[in-house]
C-alpha cells in the first residue's frame, strides 16, 4: 500500500483538520532556544490554511507524566507559531477539555488553534490499548480529518499518532513526505560513494543502524562517546572514557563485517583528552591509542575527536555523493570540544550530492555551532524515527497511514 497523502483526503474547506505536529522543542526559561521544528511544520500547515481549512494543532513536549504541568506548556510554541504564519494563533488551556472545545468551535475558514500538550493526559502515551483508545477519541471530536505529520513521533503507538488515524480519515503531511523521500534515497539506491557518519554517546543506541546499513554504504566514519568501545575493541585503553564493555563482542563482529564486505571504517586517530568532564577541565590532542600516556593517565576523560581525525572525515565527507550523520562527534556544548563537530558539519555543507543531518543532537549542533539549515540537504527531524527506519524496522505512525 502507498502512503496516504493530502491529495487523498480531497477538499479540506470550511473542515476541522487536526494536524498532529511534532512541536518538541527545547525550552529555557518559558523561551524557544530552537525553533527548527516549529518551522518544520509550516509547509503543511499553510497549504492547510491556503484551503480554507480549520486547523486544530497538536503535539507533545517533553515528559510531563501524564499531567499538567506548567513548564511543559505549548504556550511558547503557539506564540511562535503565530509569527511565522503571520496570523493570530489562539491557544487551548487544555487538550480535550472545555478550553480546547472553545477554541476549535470559534475557528473559522483558515483559523488555527493550538491545544495544550497532549501528554497532559495519561491517554496519550498509555500502553493499555482500551486507555488510549479512549482519549483518542476525545481527540478526535475535535476534527473531521487527521492529518499526521509529526515525523518525530511516527516510530510511537500513541493515541495522536497511531489511534486517532484508525477513527478518523487520515493522511501524511507534507514534512512526513519529505521524511520518507530522503530516507528512501539513504537506503534504496543511494549515490556513491556512501558515508554514513555515527556519533552520540552510546554505541548500543547505533547497533541496529550499522547492521542494516552495512550492506548498503561504501564508509562508516564512528565519533563520539561510541568510538571509545570501537577503539577497545581494537584493543586500545580508553582511560575513564564512555565506554560500554557489554558490546564489545559486537562491535569486533561487525568490525569483521565490514571487513570482508569492504566497507570502510574510519576510526579517530587522535582524541581530545580531559581531566574531568567541564568546560574548563584541562585538556590536550593525544594519539587515539595512548590514551592512557597522558598526564591524566587512567583518570583521562575522551571528549572530542582530534583535529587530524576531524580533517580526515571531513575529506572522507566531502568526496561522498550521499552523506548520513547522526550523533555529534564530541561534548558540542563545551566549547573546547566542540571543533569535532563543527568540521564534520561543515564538511556536509560542502558535499556534492546528498547531505542528511539525522535529526536530534546533531541538528540541535549544527544550529547552535551557527549553520543554517538551508546549507544543508536535509535536516531531519526525526531523530529516533530516523534511526529506527533505518534499522529496517515498521514504524507504527507510518503503517496506520498505508506505508509498506
């Protein structure tokens, strides 16, 4: 079956539309330190409004447990979601209650409202089937149509995502599109040479992706907190680096994998090294086998790749035609072990082909190491949807709307 698009649900005037975005965004002080996902979904919401729908927004935002709680408010994200739209936005003080049946009644043709975060209700992320049934269809008293294009949240069987869209007639946004068409490219017949870049800080959280992509990619490049258990796999000491000594057996299997399917992959050889884990912790560049020949000696803390290993991926990315990076390279946000990262992300900026930035930390870097999204193909914003596709697993958000 194909995925249900817009298209699908024929003419949307004078209709409730209730559009289930992902607005997850961090916040600091009641304010949006990134609104990378806000605008995300503004291509969907203004065709929506183009035709004269009435447009009911919803999402999460972190993890309240399934109460109200006021630092988790939506808030901040109507507010910007208004500015961009350029048209009041009004805001619901609740999801399913008198405040959200005020706001969606008094919408007209073009209209938006945002409702208040929906895991506000235990409902939403209940793994009792009949619990979330129900608050689905609360939900969807609120709409005549779903349309579901919160790519972050596709890989979750929530009420929102996954129950509304078996009550009410439903389809993919826009932005859910774009998603499914990138990664498509990434894992069907991508261009070559293939670099898939890994980073983050466990390697356990990477294990599915590097099976499934094995077969499929030219170069594997490992950074991050996961390169130390790649490193003591080799048989190199790590000192008091992220290491994670239960896959050990693992990586060397998939080391040997790669070997004899000729894949290439490049591991750091120089890491930054640190006292203790801060920003004005004394560091200094060592060879990535002598970790423990530092002054810090066992106590030395890996926080960055080195710069010579920052210039060979950079060059390794930019002879690539398709490029796939997820997972930061370092401690991004402390400056003295940030460089890692910024090299790699400005080695993706100058690709000749491909350049997916894989959602999640690595697109929360590249925005506050000051890159704009535009010098990039692809900002995903799927994070552990992406990585789960990927892996070749079903995506339940993604079945419900017809993908196969």
């Amino acid at each position: 079956m194909a995925l249900r698009t817009l298209e699908s649900l024929g003419s949307l005037a004078g209709k409730r539309v209730i559009v289930r975005c992902d607005l997850n965004v961090p916040l600091k002080d009641g304010q949006i330190t990134d609104d990378g996902r806000v605008r995300a979904s503004l291509p969907t919401l203004n065709a929506l409004i183009q035709q004269g729908a009435r447009v009911v927004v919803c999402s999460h935002l972190g993890r309240p447990d399934g109460a109200p709680d006021p630092k988790y408010s939506l808030a901040p994200v109507a507010q910007r979601l208004s500015e961009l739209l350029g048209t009041p936005v009004a805001f619901a003080r609740d999801t399913v209650g008198e405040s959200a049946a005020e706001a969606v009644a008094s919408l007209e043709d073009g209209d938006v409202a945002v409702i208040e975060n929906l895991r506000f209700n235990p409902g939403e992320t209940s793994k009792d089937d009949a619990e979330r049934a129900a608050f689905a269809a609360q939900l969807a008293e609120l709409g005549d149509v779903l349309v579901s294009d919160g790519f972050g949240v596709v890989h979750r069987k929530q009420a929102s995502v996954y129950d509304l869209a078996e009550i009410l007639p439903s389809a993919a946004g826009l932005l859910i599109e774009a998603e499914l068409d990138v990664l498509d490219r990434l894992t069907e017949k991508p261009e070559r040479p293939y670099t898939v870049v890994l980073g983050g800080s466990k390697v356990s959280d990477k294990l599915g992706v590097i099976s499934h992509l094995l077969p499929r990619v030219d170069r594997l490049l490992v950074g991050g907190g996961m390169l130390f258990t790649f490193l003591a796999a080799e048989g190199d000491k790590v000192g008091a680096s992220l290491l994670e000594a239960d896959q050990l057996d693992t990586v060397r299997e998939y080391i040997q994998r790669a070997k004899d399917s000729g894949v290439e992959i490049v591991l750091p050889t120089d890491v930054v090294v640190a006292s203790k884990f801060g920003a004005d912790a004394e560091h200094l560049v060592t060879p990535a086998d002598a970790i423990e020949e530092t002054p810090f000696g066992a106590s030395g803390l890996g926080l960055d790749i080195g710069p010579d290993t920052a210039a060979r991926f950079a060059e390794v990315i930019r002879s690539s035609k398709t490029v796939f990076w997820n997972g930061p390279m370092g401690v991004f946000e402390l400056a003295p072990f940030a460089a890692g990262t910024k090299a790699v992300a400005q080695a993706l900026t100058e690709v000749d082909g491909l350049s997916v930035v894989g959602g999640g930390d690595s697109a929360a870097a590249v925005r506050q190491l000051g890159f704009s999204d535009d010098r990039f193909g692809h900002i995903s914003t799927g994070g552990g949807a992406s990585l789960e596709f990927l892996e070749g697993k079903k995506l339940p958000g993604l079945e419900v709307l017809g993908w196969s």
